[in-house]
C-alpha cells in the first residue's frame, strides 16, 4: 500500500517510522510519502492560508497550495506505479472513523491524506478531487484537534495493521473490538500474563484451568459486561439473534431486558448514578 500525506508539519508524522508502522515501512509493506505543504507556496511568507469569505473567525487554507501539492503527490505515485488513489479528509465533520472503515480503506492501494489546520480547507478542494477520486471524509472523535495530523496516525496504524504481514500473527486482529464479525461487536475482555499472581491480584482461575469452552465462556462474558458498561449503546444495536441463552442471563443479571423485538434495552432502576 502507498500513503501520501500533504502537511505543514511533515515532523509531526515522524511516529510513522516507529513500531508497527515503522516496521511496515521497513518491510516495504508500507511505502509512506510525506509532503510539506508549503513546498507548493509562491510568496516570500509561505502563506498557505486566507480570510473566510463571508466573515467569520479563523482563517481558511487556500486552494493553490493544496492543489498544486496534491497534483504533484498524485502525478508521481501514478509514476513509481501506484492505481486507483484514494483522498482521506481528516475533519471533525467527516463520518465517524470505525474498524468497519479501517477494513474498507485497508483494501485500497493508494491513501491520500489531506490534514488540515486552522478552521480548515476551501471547500473546493474536495470538491475538485472528487472528480477524480473517492473522496472519505473521517471523523475520529466528537472533539477538535489544532489539526488532522493526529488522525492520520490514528487512521494509518489502524489501516496499516490490518495489511497482509504486517501483523506477525494472522489471527491478532480478528478478535478486537469492533472487529467486524468480532463478537457481534462486542468490547473485548480483560486480558492477563504471567506471573500468575501480582501485588497480592490473582489471574482468574478459569484461564489456568485448561478448558477451552469455560474459557470461551468467561472471555463471551466478560465483553458482554465490558460493553454494557462502557458502551451500552453497542448492546442496544445489536441483533438479538447474536446473543445465545447465556448472554441473556448474564445481561439480564446486568440489568437488562429484552424489547417486544428481541433488542435489549438497559432498565431505569439500573442504570448507575
């Protein structure tokens, strides 16, 4: 997979040559471009940003900077051999970025990454290179950043490790969560290691037991709790179809109860303070 990233701060990306990345890149999994925005500048100030049209606070970042920059990175991924790019627009009114996206763009071969500062890029843009290209707009969180450059590494780890090989174990990935088909989306559960007991906290018997199906069992329902804890709104969406006899006792032990359609529903008198 070839990423190109356009930024005013190329040092900012500098993790990206660190672990599972880092290590990609240096596997050749990973052929990783990153551009200074302000290469693609013409005046003595370097200015890569303007006054909003109709007033407002902020300024905007104009639209010859990143069109001459992002003419030149497509021009030459196309000529090292790269098809088929697609455009990522990190920006707090994009959809939200999910594993379900992560899966989606680790099957493209070619990411464009145009993160932003300041109140953001000319509309324009966009507009532009949706003419030529997918264009995904993510969110990676209902909050603002300075800039997009912490969403690329965000989305760039999450993407990078689901490539062929990069993970040195095949299977790692299939069990997260939020890993489609993982659980029915469920939170995955506590994780333990040696030693067997630390500060006086033991490892939870069932995992040195042996058993495979108690601990399949334990593991179901420690995410069942994990998630009804942290994100209820998870166990609300699900397809009651997903949940087998005992995920209904341990969640009606947590609290819940089954709509007239089979979706669960948290009980008033249950929910914590």
């Amino acid at each position: 997979m070839r990423l190109d990233v356009v930024t005013i701060f190329p040092e900012y990306l500098e993790p990206l040559n660190v672990s599972l990345v880092g290590k990609a890149r240096a596997r050749g999994q990973l052929d990783v471009r990153v551009h200074d925005l302000r290469h693609w500048t013409y005046d003595r100030h370097s200015t890569v940003d303007d006054t909003p049209y109709g007033g407002g606070p902020g300024m905007v970042m104009k639209t010859e900077p990143w069109g001459d920059a992002l003419d030149s990175a497509i021009a030459d991924g196309y000529e090292a051999g790269a098809r088929e790019p697609v455009l990522v627009v990190p920006t707090p009114s994009g959809r939200p970025f999910t594993q379900e996206v992560a899966v989606a763009l680790a099957r493209q071969p070619w990411l464009i990454f145009t993160p932003a500062r300041y109140e953001g890029i000319d509309r324009r843009v966009m507009d532009e290179y949706a003419t030529r290209m997918p264009v995904h707009e993510v969110s990676i969180g209902d909050y603002v950043l300075a800039g997009g450059e912490a969403a690329v590494l965000v989305i760039t780890e999450a993407v990078a490790r689901l490539l062929p090989g990069v993970l040195g174990n095949v299977e790692s990935h299939q069990d997260d969560s939020f890993a489609p088909g993982a659980m029915e989306n469920l939170l995955e559960g506590p994780v333990y290691t040696k030693p067997p007991t630390w500060r006086g906290h033991p490892v939870p018997d069932v995992l040195t037991s042996g058993h495979h199906g108690k601990i399949a069992r334990w593991r179901r329902d420690e995410a069942l709790r994990r998630t009804a804890r942290n994100r209820p709104d998870l166990i609300e969406r699900c397809d009651p179809v997903a949940f087998d006899r005992k995920d209904r006792e341990v969640l009606s032990i947590l609290g819940w109860a089954p709509e007239p359609d089979g979706r669960f529903w948290r009980r008033p008198r249950d929910v914590e303070e």
